[in-house]
C-alpha cells in the first residue's frame, strides 16, 4: 500500500530528526 510506505518513511525520517536533536548536531 501507498499510504503504507509513505507513512514509514515519514517514521523513519522522525526517528532521526529526533536522533539529532538528542546529539546535539
């Protein structure tokens, strides 16, 4: 499914903004 995909990248994409702020870069 489209939204499927679309909505895992949107977490992944999440995940690692949230890794960088928590590093401080």
């Amino acid at each position: 499914m489209q939204l499927l995909l679309l909505l895992l990248l949107l977490l992944h994409y999440t995940q690692g903004h949230i890794t960088v702020m928590k590093t401080g870069h």
